[in-house]
C-alpha cells in the first residue's frame, strides 16, 4: 500500500503546482471582509526545531501504542470462548502507520513560510511544497474543488484551518494557531491514510525572522533524524 499511495501524492502535488500555469482560472465568487476581526498570520516564518515534533518520534510513540493495543487483543482473545477475534491486523497497521509518517514527514518537511493576509484572503507560500490559499467568506467555509482533489478553509475561533481531500481517500488537515505574544506559530497537520487504524498528527512550530540573514539550514528526516546545511534562506 505504502508505494502506491505516496506516489499518488506526490502526483497529485506536482499535478496541482502546475495546474495554475497549464489552465485557465476558474470563476470565484468575490470573497467578503471576514465579520470579525482575524488573526493575523501574515509574515516570514521559520521552522523553530527545539520547539517542534519529530516524524521520528511521533511514529515510536504511535507504534508503542499499537503494540499496547495489539497485545490487549491477544489477551481478549485467550479468555476463552465468546471471545470475537479482530483477525492479525498488527502488521496491516504497522504498514499504514508507517505510510502515514512518510506522508507526514513530505508534507511537513517545509523550514519556511511566506504568508501574505488581508481582511479578504490569505495565502501561505511554503518553501518546496504546495501553497496554501483560503478566501475569507462570513460566515462561511472556503471551499475548492477540482480534478485533483477538494480543499476547504475557514476560520474555527481563533485557529485557521485547512481539510484536504486528495484521491485513493487520502485527507490531511492543517491546522494554524498563533502565540498570544504574535512571535510563533503552530501548525498540527494530521494524516490519514485508507485502512489507517489511528490518524497521525505531528506539531511544528515556527517563528518569525529576517528573510535577508543568512544561518544554518536544517531539515528532519525520519530515517536520518535532522541533517544541517549552511546557506543563505531564501523563498
């Protein structure tokens, strides 16, 4: 399930960067002043990895509690008759939990964001990824639908959120929560595969900071834990 699945995303993904360039675009609706006053995102944002989650650590602790759940099945199934067996999923589970941080780990591998926010849309450039963009309707939910997928946006309070649908029953959801303070910005992205048991969700926090400086570039891997460079960041 793993190959398939991953490599229709990355289709999907590069399908849907190029799309714009490649076809005509579509008629909205003009959006509307959001009724209350929104937060604002807008900004140069990098990736703070001492206050982010790891893929890597995320999936050991998924996978323990996979372990967990499926001994408790085993116990269940040795009390005796009466007992109904959920048949050996252990391993089916463990491949798409996998399949799930090695999604989660290309979507979330971005180290910086470019947002531009007005009282009318919002648009959220992500280095190496695809962009994120929301119109702002009152009262109502953002809503995109095309060949490659459906996305929906809008604002949950004082969070901004984004729900993916992608082919083969792939969703991701993204959701935005800036610091009082206005100097960070926490972004939970959740994952989910078809015949995932659980979803997986990982946290990463970015912070403010001056595109013009130059400094270390790091990246986290799940298979080589972070790897830093040194260059000048650019978007």
């Amino acid at each position: 399930m793993f190959a398939p699945i991953v490599r229709t995303f990355c289709l999907v993904i590069l399908a849907g960067s190029l799309l714009p360039a490649c076809s005509s675009e579509p008629e909205r609706i003009p959006a509307t002043p959001t009724s209350t006053r929104a937060v604002d995102l807008s900004g140069a944002w990098e990736v703070d990895y001492s206050k982010s989650e790891t893929v890597r650590d995320q999936y050991d602790v998924a996978m323990r509690e996979l372990r967990r759940e499926a001994e408790r099945r085993q116990r269940n199934m040795k009390q005796g008759p009466g007992t109904l067996s959920t048949g050996n999923t252990g391993s089916a589970s463990s491949q798409g939990l996998y399949t799930q941080a090695r999604m989660a780990e290309l979507i979330t591998d971005v180290q910086l964001l470019e947002i531009t926010q007005d009282e009318f849309h919002i648009d959220i450039d992500r280095e190496g990824s695809f962009a994120l963009y929301c119109e702002f309707h009152a009262g109502k939910v953002y809503t995109d639908e095309n060949a490659f997928g459906r996305e929906s946006c809008g604002w949950n309070g004082h969070q901004l959120v984004f729900s993916i649908g992608l082919p083969e029953k792939l969703s991701i959801f993204h959701r935005l929560t800036l610091a009082p303070d206005g100097e960070r910005l926490n972004i939970a992205t959740t994952v989910r595969t078809p015949g995932s048991t659980y979803p997986f969700t990982i946290d990463r926090v970015y912070r403010r900071y001056d595109p013009t400086r130059s400094g270390i570039r790091c990246r986290q891997t799940l298979t080589k834990g972070r790897v830093c460079t040194t260059e000048a960041p650019q978007l």
